[in-house]
C-alpha cells in the first residue's frame, strides 16, 4: 500500500479544527484519514519550528550529527565511559 502525501495546507486546516471542535476522532473520519495520523500532525505543530521548516525537511527521520558535533559527541562518550569505570572500579574496591 502506498503512502498518501498530503499538503501542509490541509493538514493545517485540519489541526485547527481538530483545535476548534475538541473531538479528532470525529475530524479524522469527516476527512477519511486515520486518528492517529491526525494526532502525530497535532504533536508535530506544536514543535516551534513547524511553521518555519519546509515540507520537504519534514520527511527527515533520522538525524545525522555534522562532523564537529560528531567528533564532540565521540569525545564526550569517551569521556564518560572513564569516568563510569573508574566508579565502577571504585564500588569493586
């Protein structure tokens, strides 16, 4: 089954009717669209940068770090991994 995409405009419309009636199962089913898709377009508004980020930015599922805030995040790791094994070698001793 393939996915249907849907304009940002209409899924606007649809949170703020959803906003204005109280009731998201009822909007769902008026518009022929699942409830839980409507509830995940209502968790996604309220980020603050929905109303700025592009649709097609959007789509991103997965979040991949630059290479200086990757080489801080291997940094940091490595880091706390010594500080937990020196703990761990104290509660041994």
């Amino acid at each position: 089954m393939q996915r249907k995409r849907y304009p940002k405009e209409f899924k606007e419309q649809l949170i703020q009717e959803a906003a204005e009636t109280g009731n998201v199962g009822q909007v769902a089913k008026r518009h022929e669209i699942s409830p839980k898709t409507l509830y995940r377009w209502i968790s996604d508004s309220k980020h603050k940068a929905w109303e700025y980020t592009s649709s097609g930015a959007k789509k991103t599922a997965v979040y991949v770090p630059s290479p200086q805030e990757f080489k801080q995040l291997e940094k940091e790791n490595n880091q706390l991994k010594k500080i937990l094994g020196e703990k761990d070698l104290e509660i041994a001793i």
